[in-house]
C-alpha cells in the first residue's frame, strides 16, 4: 500500500484534475475493454507542468507521477508499464473499484480548498522523490533497453559514489549499462550468508546493513555509500560474511558476478602499457566505438610519468603539418554533455599540469622538443619542423588558455622569451615551414606585453592604515581608482566594513587576478596590543610570526601565529601557509601567542559585530535593486578568480606556494551575505518590520535566482534556513501563502540530498554567464582529490587530472559570457546602495546570533 504522504499526494492532484481538467479521467478502450477513469500519460505529464511554475520540464512531470507509481498510487491498466510520457492508460488507486459509465463525483467546495492549500507542499515532496524514481525506473531496465540517455544519467549518479571513486570513468561508464536496482522491504531479511558462492557485488543506496560472522555476531554496520561483497567477486572466494537488513526498506545497486568479471577482462584488453626499461610510463585505454564517443583519437591517457604524457600529447593531439591550427581543441563546446564526450587530453594537461610538473619541469622539457634538430644530426627536416610546430602550438595554446599564471612565473616566462628568440632564428633557416608559428609567438609576445604594461601601469596607492576598522588592506590600486565604479571586468575586492579580509579594490584585465602586490594587516596580542604590517601576498605565516614578535618585543620560541576566531576558536595556521591575512574568517583576526598560553586568548570587542540592523537603510532600497548590485559586485569577485586557485585551495594553501586571494574573497563573500541575513533579522527587535524583512530577503533570493546568481541566492536561503531564523515562528507565522510558496520552492532548490541532485538538474539547463554555487564546486573537487591518489604505482593518475578539470571546464563555462544585466532606474541613492552591498556588516557568532533570537521570540512553554 502506498505510504501516507504519498496517497495524500494523489488524493490532491486527483481532486484538482476533477476540479480543473475533469475531461483527463474518463474511460478508455484498451486492447477491446473498457477501462474506467484512466489519464493518458502524456496528458497528465501536459497538466501537472502547466499546474504550477516549479515543474520545470515534462521528464520532470513524468519522474513525478512515476514517484506516485511507484508506491502503487496510481497504476498502469494492465500493470505492465513504469510511467511514461505516451499515449499510455494510467489510473488512480481510488479509482480501482470503478466502472465504465459512472462519472466520479466531484470534489466538495471544502475539499477543493483543502487540495489547494496543500498543492505547493506537496510538489516540494514529490519534486524531491521524481528524481530517485526515474532512476530506479531506468536501472530496473534489463541493459539492452537503457538508451544513451538513461545510461548517461546512471553514470552522472555513480560518479558521486565513494565506492566508486577508486576506478576509471571508463568502468563507470562500462557498469552504468548493466548496474542494477534490488530492494528488501523487510528488517533482519539476509542479503547473503557466510560461506555461500558471491555472486554480486552491492552498493547501499537507502538504509544499512549488519556484517556477522560465526561464533562472532554482528561485527559492523554498513550505511549509505557502503559497498560489500566486492571481495568475493575479486577472489573468486566463499562469502567471509552474512549480511542482514538492519532496517525496512533498503535499497541497493547490484553488480553481478559475470558482468563485473566481463567489465574487468575487457578493460584490461583495452588498455596498452608501453615500457622504459622494464617499467610502466605510459597507461592508455582504447577509446570504445561506441555511441558514448564522438573523439576521433584511438587511446585516452590512464596515467603515465609526466614527460611520457607530455610526449604524447605533442605527437597526437597537435598537429606538426604545415597549415594546420594545430589545436583542434580551442573552440571546443563546453556543456557537460559535450564535454563527457570529447577528448580534452589537452585541455586536462593545461589545466592541472601544476599539480604534476611544475613550470620549470614543463618548460625544459618543452625546449627539449623545440631543439629536436640539435640533439641528433641524423633527424630529417620534416621531422625537425613538425616538433617545432608542435611545441609552439601547445604554447600558444598554453599562454592563450591559462593568461596570468603563466605570466607570473620566473620559469615560464624567460621560457617564453627564449623561445621567441629561437623561433625568430628558425625562421631564418627553415623560412615558410614556420610562418604560421611565427605568427603565434607574435600573438603571444603581444599577450605578454600586455600583461605586463597593465601590471606597471595599476601603480601602488600611498601607505594608509585601513579604514572604518578593517584590520586588512591591499596595495596595487591606481590612486585614481573611483571605489564605487563596477564596471571593471576583474577585481578581487574586499567586501567587508568593520570585519578581516581584503579590503581596497584590486583591479585586473583579462585572467590577471592580482595587480596588487601587497597587503596591511594587524597581528594582535593576549593583551589586545598590536602592530601593523605590511606584505607582499606570498608570505608566508612563519614570516609574518616572525616579524610581528621582534615588534611586538616577543621571543619567538614557542610562538604560533593563529586566527582568533568571533566564537573563540582558535586556530594555528601552518608555518608555509600563504597570505593568512586574506584567509580569516569574516570576524576573525590574526594573534601571536605563546602555543602554552592560547586558551588565554579573548576575542576583540569589535569582532561581536554590529549591536544595531540596518531595517531603516533597507527600507529605502529596492530590492531589485539591491539585487542588481550584489550580482554586479558577485560578478566581479567571481571574474577576478583564476581556475588555478581552486587547485590551490584543493591540495592546500601552502602546497603551491601560490596567492589564492581572489578564491578567498569570493567564499568569504557567500559567508558574509549568509550571515548578514542571519545578523539583520536578529537585529531587529519589532516584529512587524522583521517580517517586511523576512519577505524583502525572500524576494531578494528570487531576483538573485533570475539575474542566475545562484550564490548568492544560496547564500541568502542558506541564512534564512539558520536555526536562528528558522525558530522564529511568529515571524514567519507573518508570511502571506505566497511568500511560504516561493521559500518552500528555495527549499527544493537548495535541497542537499542525492549530492545536490535538485540544484544540479536546475543550473544543467541554464546559459552562461552564471554565478555559480562556489561551496559545491569547491565539495567536488575536495571529493576527487580525497577519493583518488595523485601517483598510482609511480605514474600520474591522469583520471584524477581529468576529473579536476572537469570542474575548471565548469567555471570556465559559467563565465563564458558577459554579464548583461538591465540597468535598473537610477536613483537618487545609488551610490549608497553600491557602498551598502561592499560593506555588509554582519554577526558570525552563532552562539549571540541565538541568544538574540531567543530573545526577540522567547521559547514557549
């Protein structure tokens, strides 16, 4: 029988059908009989998407109604077929006892009013549970019916499996066609017993199991993500264990014993080794015929050492023959369909060659390749050449796709120059075999030239100490720079008044997110003395330590250099950690301290936060407005981060060595607009102008959502989900239905189940230029580099390589475009709204934020 929320489902979407559309549910011939009250599937998929705005699309109507199959709520005829956007016979289980020629009757007045009411609520649910539905739909499918389509949705759903994290998105994509769905309805139901033949290998998709073992009982407990069994698969051995069902309703994939063991053989059919001296340098996979793959390259790269991988990309993906780009890839398409797809060895490389080899270790062995003619005398011209073209078309390539970094560093940039010269004698002697590759480094000796004119004309601003209490400034801005103009493409700007973090504007063109060089900040003592410092972004925390103690007057034995966080947290900060200052949280500071004496460490008073809201400011601002703003500032912070940081942030602050300022604002701002919602509503104390806030906060999520800022309208539902916020019911007891609709769908939308699934399916449909949700992207690649090794047996885990950028390619693709926002009616306050939105003042103190929330609507008795 159908469970409670699910036959309340049904009973609303029926009684509106027989309210609103009473001509979808009459009888039907099928196959010679009559059958009462039945919907044609793609009817019902027609009504339910026009029934209310967050049906986005008809296959998520149909996952819907097959949520309500599912449960038996509603039943095909004859029972042979899952729901189907077709001309198919679907009937309600109310109806099953009905018979041809009787029409239903209609639903009372009293009835009609009470679907209503529970229409939007009951969207939410079953929005939520389509998506496992369709999923469960597709992998009870035998494998030879699953389309491209269905396949390709299992395999987006495996990549987020810890189980799976260890193999190959071609195995991945090899168990997405045959993986299958089992369920237990039943508690204490064995799965298997100890002893018996393994004959399938499971993963837990809902509920847990028990592991026991003779003579010893139950000697672990498996959850969701779990997997078991594998091992007897792999040893051809007697299960070691008995599985028990530790709760109703589990659900499980299954991969059998001859599929697993197929999918292995022909992988290791597929894969070539090529050898140096009895080792592995070079792991590739033959790329499968099959519709999966559009590439024309026979082999993808598994793992290899790094000069191997090099060597092969040159050979096959850059065309050394005269008049040829030589780098197909430039304009590859960037949608995630098209991106699983296509070959992007090169793409990868550029994109995480620092994870591997390092500039200096790039560039030699690029001139290594360049001077082919002068490493064997033997070599004939044509082959001489093509290694050149090569070279210099990865480098352009490199420079024209990566921009700053490149610039930035001392290797990579005499390398660019010495190749300019040697391409310059080359031509000489070679002529027109290498005018077109001429032609390139000119493109990119421009590209440097540029880079290097904006970064001396940015010019350092005059020592000042910072301002409206800031303990952080950075250095670099034009004098001129007016504050208040957004317009700039890049820039990585502080968005903080009295709270840490970077704050004079940066400026950038282009990929340059830093021209500034240097940043003041305040190191404090237990006894709230400080000193001012003032440094470049590379340095480090144990250079900062040391400084501060010889002004302070401190021995620097047993100093630690922390961050004293709003709550009293305290935390060290590594010795070769870079630029700590840019890294606080949003009320933190930095202290020195004895490591035996940190416990003695007080917050500042400044770092509370504010003690007032600003209702009486935001009352005069309109929200579109407001909106309009904060996606404008968003979107330059957004703009001014390089892809490279998020490597940086990934593998840690101080693995690189590298600045990752503009990555640290950007999460830094999502934080500050989450707790300025939070610190606003607690702050004011009437009830009536905190519930006009809480639909102004609301209403300012929705335009975020349409300007596509999904960060930001993150970030605000995030804080309006705040324990602080949520517990304030006579507050929300305020709200009209419509406001409590528009927050119930946010809700869908930032639901975090199924990995995020909700907000994934939404941003898939959307066009650049987006803001997207940065934390997710950022949990992502966390999940690659944690569940996969960077070395396997000695060579690079190019899989790994390919999965991080993958991402890159994502936020590249967000901001693939211009923002080109409507310009709102210029009002008088302008500016101040634009200086209101750099400024968020807010309270990141959880326990106060609490406290202040218990005392605006006391806990009843």
């Amino acid at each position: 029988a159908p469970s409670e929320r699910v036959s309340e489902a049904a009973w609303v979407l029926r009684s509106l059908l027989l309210v609103r559309a009473p001509h979808l549910l009459k009888d039907r011939r099928h196959h010679g009989l009559q059958q009462p009250r039945c919907g044609v599937g793609a009817e019902l998929t027609e009504w339910l998407l026009s029934l209310s705005s967050t049906v986005h699309s008809r296959s998520q109507a149909a996952s819907m109604w097959q949520a309500l199959l599912e449960e038996g709520a509603i039943y095909h005829v004859t029972g042979e077929q899952p729901f189907r956007d077709k001309y198919l016979f679907y009937r309600f289980l109310t109806d099953a006892s009905a018979v041809p020629g009787v029409t239903p009757s209609a639903p009372s007045q009293c009835e009609r009013r009470d679907a209503d009411e529970r229409l939007t609520p009951i969207l939410a649910f079953l929005q939520q549970r389509a998506p496992d539905a369709m999923l469960r739909m597709i992998l009870r499918r035998p494998s030879h019916e699953r389309t491209i389509e269905d396949q390709e949705l299992i395999y987006e759903e495996l990549l987020h499996l810890k189980a799976l994290s260890h193999l190959s998105n071609s195995v991945k994509r090899e168990l997405a066609s045959i993986i299958k769905f089992e369920s237990h309805a039943n508690e204490g139901t064995t799965l298997f017993q100890q002893g018996t033949e393994g004959k399938s290998w499971y993963i837990i998709l809902k509920g847990s199991v028990n592991v026991a073992i003779h003579g010893k009982g139950v000697v672990n407990t498996l959850h969701e993500g779990d997997d078991f069994g594998k091992l007897a698969l792999v040893n051809d051995a007697p299960r070691a264990a008995t599985i028990i069902l530790r709760e109703d309703n589990c659900h499980f994939l299954r991969v059998d014993k001859g599929d697993f063991n197929r999918i292995m053989r022909d992988v290791e059919a597929n894969t070539v080794r090529l050898k140096e001296h009895g080792q592995d340098v070079l792991v590739l996979e033959k790329i499968s015929s099959n519709a999966h793959s559009h590439s024309h390259y026979k082999y993808t790269v598994m793992s290899g050492t790094p000069q191997k991988m090099l060597e092969h990309l040159l050979e096959t993906r850059l065309d050394g023959r005269r008049g040829s780009a030589g780098a197909e890839m430039a304009n590859l398409p960037l949608r995630r369909c098209d991106i699983a797809t296509t070959d992007l060895f090169l793409d990868d490389f550029l994109f995480t060659h620092i994870v591997f080899m390092p500039y200096p270790h790039l560039t030699q062995e690029l001139l290594r390749h360049y001077r082919m003619d002068s490493q064997s005398n033997s070599q004939d011209q044509e082959f001489v050449v093509a290694c050149k073209r090569r070279v210099i078309h990865f480098v352009h390539r490199w420079v024209m796709t990566i921009k700053s970094p490149v610039f930035n560093n001392t290797a990579s940039n005499q390398f660019l120059q010495t190749l300019q010269e040697e391409v310059a004698k080359d031509v000489e002697v070679y002529g027109v075999a290498l005018r077109d590759e001429a032609t390139l480094m000119l493109s990119v000796a421009e590209a440097l030239e540029r880079y290097e004119r904006d970064c001396s004309t940015a010019g350092i601003s005059k020592w000042k100490l910072p301002t409206s209490g800031r303990p952080i400034s950075l250095f670099g801005v034009p004098a001129t720079e007016d504050s208040v103009h957004t317009h700039r493409a890049m820039r990585a700007i502080d968005d903080s008044k009295g709270q840490p973090g970077m704050c004079s504007e940066v400026s950038s063109q282009s990929h340059n997110p830093l021209m500034c060089s240097s940043v003041i900040f305040r190191v404090y003592c237990a006894d709230h003395t400080y000193c001012t410092l003032r440094f470049s972004l590379q340095t480090t925390s144990d250079i900062i330590k040391r400084s501060a103690a010889d002004k302070l007057g401190l021995r620097q034995e047993n100093m630690l250099l922390v961050e004293l966080k709003s709550s009293g947290e305290v935390l060290p900060l590594r010795e070769k950690e870079v630029c700590p200052p840019t890294g606080l949280s949003l009320n933190g500071r930095l202290f020195i301290s004895n490591k035996d004496h940190l416990d003695a460490l007080m917050p500042l008073p400044e770092q509370e936060g504010p003690t007032e809201g600003t209702i009486n400011q935001l009352e005069m601002y309109s929200t579109r407005e407001l909106a309009y703003h904060i996606t404008m500032r968003d979107w330059d912070l957004f703009g001014a981060i390089h892809e490279y940081e998020f490597l940086y942030q990934v593998f840690g602050r101080d693995h690189f060595g590298e600045v990752m300022c503009n990555l640290d604002v950007f999460l830094r701002r999502f934080n500050e607009i989450q707790y300025w919602v939070v610190s606003e509503i607690c702050l004011t104390n009437t009830l009536s102008k905190r519930a006009q806030l809480l639909r102004k906060f609301i209403k300012l999520a929705a335009y975020c959502r349409e300007q596509q800022n999904l960060n930001a309208f993150f970030a605000i539902v995030i804080g309006l989900s705040n324990v602080a916020i949520s517990r304030l019911t006579q507050t929300w007891e305020r709200l009209s239905s419509r406001f409590r609709k528009m927050y119930t769908e946010f809700e869908i939308l930032i639901d975090p189940s199924k990995n995020h699934r909700s907000y994934r399916m939404y941003v898939a449909k959307l066009q650049p230029p987006i803001l997207p949700f940065t934390p997710l992207l950022m949990k992502d690649m966390t999940f690659t580099h944690e569940g996969n090794r960077t070395s396997l047996d000695g060579l690079i885990n190019f899989e790994k390589m390919h999965m991080l950028a993958q991402t890159l390619r994502t936020i590249r693709y967000c901001r693939s475009r211009p923002l080109g926002l409507e310009v709102p009616q210029v009002p008088k306050n302008e500016t101040e709204i634009r200086e209101y939105v750099r400024n968020l003042q807010v309270v990141d103190n959880q326990r106060r934020l609490l406290a202040l929330s218990q005392r605006l609507e006391p806990k009843r008795p």
